[in-house]
C-alpha cells in the first residue's frame, strides 16, 4: 500500500500533472470537434491525419537511426492495428455531428470496460474484485447517459441523439481492440516500432479515407 510520503513523490506529481494536460488537451480536441460539426464541416478522418503523419517521421526516424531492417511484427498486423485505430478515431469524431459533446465525452469511456473484458480473455490479466465493482459503476453511467439521450427532447443535444451515441460506443470498443492490441505488440516488437507502424499505416489507411470527405467539404 502507497504511503503518504511516496503519493507525493516527485514522480507521483510529474505523472499526475502530465496525466491533466493529456486530460486538457483531449478535452480541447473534444470542444474543437464538436465545434466544427456545429458549423457543418465533416473531415473526421482528415482531423486525425497529421497524428499518423508525425508518429511515421519521428518513430521512423528513430527505426532508421537504430538502422533496424527486419519488423519483430509482421507488417499485416500493424495494418489491422491501424484500421481498428483510424475508424475508431472516425467514430467518435463523426458521432458530434449527432450527439452533444456530453454525451460523447462521457460514452467514450466505455473502452474501460472493453479493455478489462478484452485483457481478461485474451491476456489472461486477473482483476479483483474491487475493479469488477468499478467497471459495474461505469457501465451504470454509461446506460443512463444513452438512456438519457433516447428520452431526450432537446434538440440542442443534437440532431439524433441515439445514432449519435451508438458511433461512440462502436469506436470505444474499437479504441479498446487497438489498445489491447498495442499492449500485446508492445511487449513483442517494442515502442518504437510499435508508434513508426502506426503511423505509417495509420497515415496510408487514412489518406484513402480523408480524399472523398475533403471532396465533400469544398
């Protein structure tokens, strides 16, 4: 058990502050997001783009420095991870054109209990049962938000509400395949190779994605 003396460890506050501007700034895409449905532009894979971009040059650079020639991984894996991460990224982003940014913000945490279901089957993590008693307190919120929203008559919580949250809760469960996915081909292939790949099949998927939207919008 955690003392005192080490919850307010210089380590502790480091994690703990980085951990609230991670926060912010999620919370800032979110806003942006939503602001950008509610003015009638929909580029929900193009907002994600450049994330792919720059993960391929500066994990690449990395790959290249080390100047590895073979992947631990193979390559298809990395694009199955990267499809699963591009359309749930797509999910979420496309759910704000339906749905409030409440709604949206609060839904996306069903991937908690997505990753605890997904690790338990096929990582073989053992939970307690104090986990079990949290994840049963999310899923309770996560019902009455959709609850909620199906019973909602307040047009300023989106032009349709219940779609709106179906997306979300779909590109949860996919952030959930692709975090539990990065696990597993973390602790194989390592970091590195792990974020160029991403990256770089990230950015492939999405550059497929993002051309008919772009054309939509101009």
């Amino acid at each position: 058990m955690a003392t005192f003396d080490s919850f307010f460890s210089k380590r502790t506050l480091i994690g703990l502050a980085l951990g609230q501007f991670v926060s912010l700034v999620i919370t800032s895409t979110a806003f942006s997001s939503s602001e950008l449905s509610r003015r009638g532009i929909s580029v929900p894979t193009s907002q994600s783009f450049l994330n792919y971009v720059l993960l391929a040059i500066v994990y690449g650079g990395f790959l290249v420095y080390k100047r590895k020639r073979s992947l631990q991984i193979k390559w298809y894996f990395y694009l199955m991870l990267a499809v699963a991460d591009v359309e749930a990224n797509f999910l979420v982003v496309k759910a704000y054109q339906y749905t409030s940014l409440t709604s949206v913000m609060l839904l996306d945490c069903w991937s908690i209990p997505s990753v605890i279901l997904l690790t338990w089957l096929f990582l073989n993590t053992k939970y307690r049962f104090r986990k079990f008693v949290g994840v049963a307190v999310c899923v309770a919120g996560l019902v009455l938000v959709v609850f909620s929203d199906v019973h909602s008559r307040d047009r300023g919580r989106g032009s349709d509400p219940v779609k709106g949250d179906v997306l979300v809760l779909s590109g949860a469960m996919l952030y959930a395949v692709s975090n539990v996915s990065e696990e597993f081909i973390v602790k194989k292939g390592g970091r590195v190779e792990l974020m160029a790949m991403l990256g770089l099949f990230g950015a492939v998927v999405g550059s497929c994605q993002m051309y008919p939207e772009i054309l939509a919008n101009i």
